[in-house]
C-alpha cells in the first residue's frame, strides 16, 4: 500500500492510523475492529472490540468473558478518532461482517472472508461501494465454481439415506464454526437423527440463542448416546476424524464438507468416502461479481490464490495488488475447541 494510505499493513495488522485501529489484527491491540469469529480473525487479549451485534455470542464464546466487547447493528455508523466506521453483512457465518471505513471522503473496505451465495444461518453479503477494496482470494481460481446449494445437499441426502438403510453412521466432518450449522441446516432432518460433536453442539446453541432456526441436535456426549447412533447423521469437526470417538459408532461412512473437496486430491488426503464442496467463501465467479459491485479504482488481494487473480483483474484493466497477512481463509477456521468431543 501506499504511504498515505487509509488502511496501512503493520506487523500487528491492518492499521488505520487516522481513527488509530486495526481491523482483524494478529497481536494484541488496544482497539480492534473485527470481522468474524473465526480464530485467524478473531484474536484475544485486544483492549477493546468493535463487532456485529449478530455475532456477539459467538464472539464472547471466541474472545473470553473478559474481553471488552463493543456491538454495532450492521449499517450503524461509529465515529472512531474522526473515522466513519460501519459494518455490513459479509454472508461468510453468523455475524460476518465487511468493515467500511470512511475519512475525508476517502472510503475503504476491508472485506473479511465473504460468499454472495445466501444461506439460513447468517445475513447475506451486501456489496457496498468504496474506492479501496480488500478482498479474500481462497478459491481464487477459474477452477472453483459452486454447484447450487440446492443440488449439493440432494447428495449429501441420498449419501445419508443409503447409509441409513444400510445401518451405518453418516460422519459428515465440517468445520466447527459455520460449516456445521450450515450442514445441519441443509439437510432434511426428517432422514433420521442429527447427533454432535461437543464442538459443533456448543457454537450450534450459540447460533440458536442468536436467533437462527435450526433442527433439532442430539449431543454425542455418552458411549451409550454414540452407540445407539446408527443411522444418524454425526456433525463433527475434522480433528474427530478416525480417532476413538469418531469409531465408537461403529460402521461409518465419512464425509468432507468444504470447498476443496471440489478437487479430487483433496479428497483422496482426507481419505474420507464421500467430499461434499460445500464452502462459506466465495468461488471464482463471486469473486469476481463481489469486486466489480464495488467499483473500487484500487483492490489488494490477500490470502488465497492472490497471484492469478491479481493478474486476471490487472488485465481487465483494474489497479490490483497482492497484500501479504497472516489470515488463512478456510484452513483458518478450524477452531480451539475442535479437541473437545
């Protein structure tokens, strides 16, 4: 970026020193703005943090009880040291948000990690225009285009009927935050049972206490609970695959849900039965139709597949650059408490 810069990449983050914050930083700070839940965002031991009102629980459950925790509705707008400063519906999880950030008519947008495609569990994205604009590039190749939701879980489905007529346990791994309680709010419930990993059943009641509808979850707490679970559906979180818990069901057919599974490699290096591409973050083709909602003259691209798409904008003719964090996208949501069964 360059010197005068609204946002300034520093060892700690992304810095507005004109509102002095940072916006998803990696080290302790004394204010931070913060763009979601997830663990490569969402860092402990900040002085104070600015958040989504939709994502205060997951938040509190993310930062600890004594984190001091300030909520803004999505579009509200906090002045921060002569700094506009508003967040907006990311449609990434439960309380994603985009960071708008506006001084002296100069107006950026740190984007977070987002997908355009709506889904039940959280707000969906809303493209707000800037004249800077920091994007996501996790699946930032022509390779990654998602099937419709619809189409998708109609497998996932017809996977976990076959497993139930065939008296074996569906393992559906997902990550703990966001993934799961996508999984479980689009499958049809009324297959059989949906049984959790402590995990997922702890962030699933958080979603619940927000707000969001969701069936009805059976916590797999017990040997007894997991063993009278052939049949179900198990939501766990990936760190449960082919350990003592996961085969205290039995017979298990294992699935993978994220967006990677879109690559028959992947699949093969998870050694599952069944890869379902299933991903909170944009594919290609919303990258691209994200990027141009905001008619941004400047756009920094960051992790993820950064080089080729910073050369596909810079040859439509955009002003686009690679900007180096410490964000992961998907791999960045695996969560602390993913140990835990």
């Amino acid at each position: 970026m360059n010197e005068g810069s609204l946002i300034e990449l520093t060892d700690r983050g992304l810095y507005c020193a004109a509102g002095d914050f940072y916006v998803d930083p990696w080290r302790p700070v004394s204010r931070a703005v913060i763009t979601h839940a997830h663990s490569d965002h969402a860092y402990q031991g900040h002085g104070v943090s600015l958040v989504s009102r939709a994502g205060e629980r997951l938040f509190r459950a993310r930062l600890g009880d004594e984190a001091v925790i300030e909520t803004v509705e999505y579009g509200e707008t906090r002045d921060l040291g002569g700094v506009r400063v508003s967040l907006h519906p990311a449609g990434h999880v439960l309380g994603s948000a985009q960071v708008r950030v506006e001084h002296r008519g100069d107006v950026w947008v740190v984007s977070g990690d987002y997908k355009t495609v709506p889904d039940p569990t959280c707000a969906p994205f809303e493209p707000v225009r800037c004249r800077a604009f920091i994007t996501e590039a996790t699946f930032g190749l022509p390779i990654y285009r998602w099937r419709p939701q619809a189409d998708l879980f109609a497998d996932v489905d017809a996977w976990w009927r076959e497993n139930r007529a065939a008296g074996r346990t569906s393992l559906v791994l997902a990550y703990s935050l966001g993934k799961a309680q996508r999984v479980i709010a689009g499958v049809d419930a009324t297959i059989g049972p949906i049984v959790t990993h402590g995990a997922v059943e702890r962030l699933t009641a958080e979603y619940r206490e927000s707000g969001v509808d969701l069936p009805p979850t059976v916590y797999a707490g017990s040997l007894e609970t997991r063993t009278a679970a052939s049949g179900a559906l198990v939501v766990a979180p990936p760190s449960a695959a082919d350990t003592p818990w996961s085969r205290s069901f039995g017979e298990v057919s294992t699935a993978f849900a994220s967006g990677w599974m879109l690559v028959r490699s992947a699949r093969r290096s998870r050694s599952v039965d069944r890869g379902f591409a299933l991903s909170d973050h944009a594919d290609w083709d919303e990258l691209n139709a994200a990027i141009d909602a905001t008619r941004a003259e400047l756009v920094l691209v960051t992790h993820g597949s950064v080089g080729p798409l910073v050369r596909w904008l810079g040859e439509r003719g955009r002003d686009a650059r690679p900007l180096k964090t410490l964000y992961r996208g998907e791999e960045g949501e695996i969560d602390d408490e993913e140990t835990d069964a």
